[in-house]
C-alpha cells in the first residue's frame, strides 16, 4: 500500500481531529487512524513508549521566549535546543539560566542538537553543555575519528550521544546503516538519531531501518518529504511520501522508548500552521494506534 492511498483510507475512516491533538490552536490537519496493517498484525491497543518533543531548529527564526510559547501552543513538552535559542559558548550561569526557564515554562529540556564537533574541544564543550543544563541526550554529529574520545565521554557523564543522519551530501553519515556501522564496537550509549526525512530522500524506507538498528536508536527526528529523492523537500506530515502510520507502529513494536521530535523545516518565518498540522496528524495517528 503506498502512502497516499493510506492517507486516504485514513482521512475517509476516522473522525479523529487535530482539536484532540492540539489544544487551542486551529489547523488544516487531517486526523489519521490506524493502517488495514496497525488492525490485523496485533499492535492496535498498545501504547507507545515514547515521548513527542520539539527540534528547536523548527524555531530557528524566532527567539527564546517565541520557540517556548510556541512549542507549548502546539501541545508538546519535551524539547531539544538548537544553538539558535541556546549558544554552545554559553557560559554555566547562562545555560542553567535558560534550563530554569525552560523548566518553569513547564518543558524538559531533554536534549541538544545537532551539535557538530571536530575536535577535542568540541566534544568536551558538547558534554559540558549538556550536562549543566540537565540535558540526557546530544544530538551529534562527531567528526570518525573522535568517536573513541565520545566513548570514554558517555561512560563518565551518562550522557547518550545520537548520531544524526543528513542523507545526499552527507559523506559521513548520509543513512543510518553508516552510523551503525561506525559505533557498533562502541559503548550502548553511543547510537543513532533517525532524522527520517533525510533516510527517505536516500530511498530507504525509514521503518525498515528502525527494525534494522533498533538497538541503537537513541533519537527521531520526525518530518514528511515531498519526494524519496535528494531534490524532496519538508512538507506537512501527511502529505507527502513517508508511510508515517508505519513508521509509527514500527516504533512501538520494536518498543522504543526516546523521544520522537519534530523538526519541521519548511516556512522558517511562519512554521506554526504547518508544525500544528504535523503534530495534529501524529498524534491523530498515535490516538488511533492506542
């Protein structure tokens, strides 16, 4: 079945709105109930272990208090700052600064990311970063040949590192298969951040490969694409080509217990429409999978 025709079938069977997913905030979203699939393989009825949260990169163009508001407006808790709303030079003061207002304004700062780092210092800046701000997980990219320094660095802080896949173009860590195959020797805590998008633009089906590397799968990065190749490009989840009811089930089958952020790219000056219909339709999904 492709994605267009269950996309279909769900709009057509369900009464499921967006009014349950997002409180107070009106949207185009399609609500979406459980695949032909979801009803006879046995998962309807089991409850997902993880968690939705929010990419602050979604919120690049909009400050602190705006990515803040806005998260909260569209019905999520769980946040990872981007440097955008949290700069990686960032003295201690100002980090615990920004967790304590994240924290009042009733979000877990869970995570950071993407966060690059090249060198030593990089990494060391990264660990500290997370750990004054409380945060449990870096979202990375590290550059090969500092993994065994990323190592020692999760054993001593507790800190998970999730590799972050970024698809055509990316000739280090283009699919998740390739950051596998990097950590695979290396400490459980070291493992993969599926950014789905870029995983279908390379042609890979991204609940497949949840299957695959679902023993380090540390992070989502939720979105929808126009096309399964390098030229797709972000577009409201539902409406594109990425089988997000599959994918979703596939997280819960394989128990998965992370957390599932959108990190929305497309309309940087005026996201909110587009990132309430996206949630809107994952939690529709989600509603009906439970």
């Amino acid at each position: 079945m492709d994605s267009k025709q269950s996309r279909r079938q769900f709009i057509s069977s369900t009464a499921v709105g967006v009014g349950i997913a997002v409180s107070g905030l009106n949207s185009s979203a399609q609500a979406a109930p459980r695949t032909a699939s979801a009803q006879t393989n046995g998962m309807a009825g089991k409850k997902p272990k993880f968690e939705l949260g929010m990419a602050s990169y979604t919120l690049r163009k909009f400050n602190l208090d705006q990515t803040l508001e806005m998260t909260k407006r569209v019905g999520l808790t769980n946040i990872a700052f981007k440097d955008f709303h949290l700069a990686m030079n960032s003295t201690a003061e100002q980090i615990r600064t920004v967790a304590a207002k994240t924290k009042t304004a009733g979000l877990n700062l869970y995570g950071c990311g993407v966060v690059y780092m090249k060198n030593e210092a990089e990494v060391n800046r990264a660990f500290d970063y997370a750990k004054t701000g409380g945060m449990k997980v870096i979202i990375g990219v590290p550059s090969p040949e500092l993994l065994p320094l990323v190592d020692r660095k999760v054993k001593e802080y507790g800190i998970l590192v999730a590799i972050h896949n970024h698809g055509p173009g990316d000739k280090v860590y283009p699919v998740p298969e390739t950051i596998y195959e990097k950590v695979k020797g290396l400490d459980k805590q070291i493992g993969i951040c599926m950014d789905i998008g870029h995983t279908q633009r390379m042609g890979i089906d991204p609940a497949s490969d949840a299957k695959r590397f679902a023993d380090r799968l540390l992070d989502v990065h939720i979105k929808d694409v126009s096309a399964a190749t390098a030229r797709g490009s972000t577009v409201e989840i539902g409406r594109g080509v990425i089988d997000i009811p599959k994918f979703l089930q596939t997280l819960i089958e394989i128990g998965y217990t992370g957390k599932v952020s959108f990190e929305y790219e497309k309309d940087a000056d005026d996201p909110l429409a587009g990132l309430a219909e996206s949630v809107g339709y994952v939690k529709g999904v989600l509603a009906t999978l439970a």
